[in-house]
C-alpha cells in the first residue's frame, strides 16, 4: 500500500471551500418559509386530490 501523504488534506479542503464559496454568491436563494408553505400546499392539493379520487 502506498503511504498516504499528511498535508493534502488541507489542500482539498481548500479548494472545496473555494468552490463553495464561489457558487453561493451565484446560487438562487430561496427563503425558508418559501419551502414550509410549499411543502404544506402540496400536501394539502394531495389530500383532496385523494378524497376526490379515492383509488
């Protein structure tokens, strides 16, 4: 087995937090309560598609 080296971890970790960082200022941002309405509309169109449709 090949010996890992010590210091790339640092490395990698930079170039990752480097990527992170650079995608975050292009990313669409969608804010919290956005998703918790969503989630709740799509369940409550869900119910009552099933309770008209039962199958």
């Amino acid at each position: 087995m090949a010996k890992e080296k010590k210091g790339e971890g640092f490395h990698s970790g930079a170039g990752l937090i480097r990527y992170f960082d650079a995608e975050e200022k292009t990313a669409l941002k969608i804010p919290p309560w956005f998703v918790i309405v969503a989630c709740i509309a799509t369940a409550v169109i869900v119910t009552a598609l099933h309770l008209m449709q039962p199958l």
